[in-house]
C-alpha cells in the first residue's frame, strides 16, 4: 500500500435548480445542515479510522511504502494532469473549474493549521 493521503472520498447529492426548488425552504434548509455536520464528522473522523484500518492491514501482513517528497509532488503533478482531461469532456468546464477553486482555497486554509 502507498502510504499517500488523498482525503476523505465521500459521495454527493446532484440536483438540477428545478428539482431542488420543488423542495420545501425549511427542508431545504435541514438538508443543507445534515450535509454540512456529516462533512464535519467525516473530516474529524476520517483520519484516526484511516490510520485504524493501516494498523490493522499491518497486523495482516500489509506492507506500507512511504514517498518521499519529490515523489509525492510527482504523483500530484501526473493526478492533476490526468484528471484535467476531464474538464468539458466528463464535466463541463464551468463545473470543473468551480470545483478546482473550491478545492484550491480549501487547501490553501487549511495550510496555515498543519
């Protein structure tokens, strides 16, 4: 196994405006608040569980390879590349670019805390 955070990898509710707004406010709303505490649990959570689970794939034999820096900045440059010929083939380049600067400033928040 290669020991590589990448994130928590969770799903997604997608939605067109007319469906949603079939929606009641208030339900919208309660929707909105489960999401947002179910992503805050999972980004507490994931970590310790992850680490949990390598302990015990160890214990079965596992072996874990550590990168080293240069190779992880490697993998990121070939990922992004990759998942970049996404963008306006599999997801519309509008989408795609939202969820490039969404994913952008949360890593450049959460920088200042590790």
């Amino acid at each position: 196994m290669l020991d590589l955070r990448v994130a928590p990898l969770v799903g997604a509710t997608v939605m067109t405006a007319s469906a949603w707004n079939k929606i009641a406010p208030a339900d919208r709303t309660a929707m909105l608040d489960a999401a947002l505490a179910m992503e805050k649990q999972i980004q507490a959570q994931a970590p310790g569980l992850d680490a949990k689970s390598i302990d015990e794939m160890k214990k079965a034999g596992l072996q874990v390879v550590t990168l080293t820096p240069q190779a992880v900045a490697q993998f990121r440059t070939t990922a992004e590349k990759v998942t970049s010929t996404l963008r306006g083939n599999m997801v519309p380049a509008d989408v795609y670019d939202l969820a490039v600067r969404e994913r952008d400033a949360f890593r450049k928040a959460r920088a200042g805390r590790e």
